[in-house]
C-alpha cells in the first residue's frame, strides 16, 4: 500500500511509545526472553522500549530492505543477517527470541526471519491482516489498505480534515 492510500493512520510519537508498552505488557507473560532480534529498521525504537520494559539486555538486529522508495514493497533484500550467537540460542531453532518489527504488511519479512529462527516468539506493534498469521502478539490491527505514517517520517505539518481528504 502505498502512501497515496486514502486510508492514512498517522501515528505520534506519545502514541507509539504507549502502543510500545502495550505490546511489552502482552509480551511479559510470553516470556521470559533471552535475546531481542529487532527488524530494522522499523524494529528499532520498539525494541528498545520492550527491551526496557522486560530488562532484556541482549539486543540483535537483522537488516532486511522491502520499502526502497517509501511507496512500494519490492523484493526483499537480507542486508545483515542475524549473529551467529543468537541464531545458536534455543537449540539452534530461537526458542527464547523475541523478533520485534514496527508492522507486519504482508508478512513477507516475518517469513524470511521466521526461517531464520522457526521458534522465536514474534511480535509486531501494527498488524495487517496479509502479516497477522505471522506474528505471535501485536498490538493494533489495520486494514491492509491502510498506510501508517509512523513519527520518524514526519515533520509538523497541517492535516486536512477526515471529510475534506475523502472522495464521497
């Protein structure tokens, strides 16, 4: 979906942080976790508040590129894969792992890092329904038509209203 959708959820940064620690509080009784795997880099700042909340202190990253031009997914792309240490952890398989990413669209992501570590516990803060069936716990599910402008994408700018943006 690209960022011309009719359908736009602006997200704050006050607000991302609570949806953060919602999805730590649901995240508490899944654990315990030994390690966080976040996706970047829409995982970054959600990992960093979950690990906060569930004093997790082993933070990994896998780097995998699908927006390239901030409109449309193209193939994806591992551009770091996941430390060997954390790959060992669970018998090899990630039992242990939370693998955090800001939102699961398709799904096509959490794939390829669900094949990386097949027993992690995913997690997502937005969900779509093409990705929900790969994620373990998130916290807001969206309409797969539905563009999510999250804070770091944004400066300050006038919104139009709701009906003056609507075609009827």
């Amino acid at each position: 979906m690209s960022p011309t959708s009719p359908k736009a959820f602006p997200v704050s940064w006050d607000q991302f942080h609570r949806d953060c620690r919602a999805l730590a509080w649901r995240l508490a009784s899944a654990g315990p976790f030994e390690a966080i795997v976040c996706i970047t880099r829409g995982g970054l700042v959600p990992a960093a508040i979950v690990a906060r909340e569930l004093d997790v202190r082993l933070i990994e990253s896998v780097c995998i590129a699908s927006y390239h031009d901030y409109k449309n997914q193209g193939e994806l792309q591992v551009l770091k894969d996941i430390a060997p240490a954390i790959k060992a952890l669970g018998d090899g398989t990630g039992k242990g792992v939370l693998v955090i990413d800001d939102l699961t669209d398709t799904g096509k992501t959490a794939k390829i890092v669900r094949d990386m570590l097949p027993n992690a516990h995913f997690a997502a803060v937005y969900a779509k329904p093409a990705g929900r069936p790969l994620i373990d716990t998130f916290v807001t599910e969206v309409s797969q038509d539905t563009w999510i402008y999250f804070p770091w994408d944004m400066g300050l700018a006038y919104q139009a209203p709701i009906r003056e943006g609507s075609a009827g």
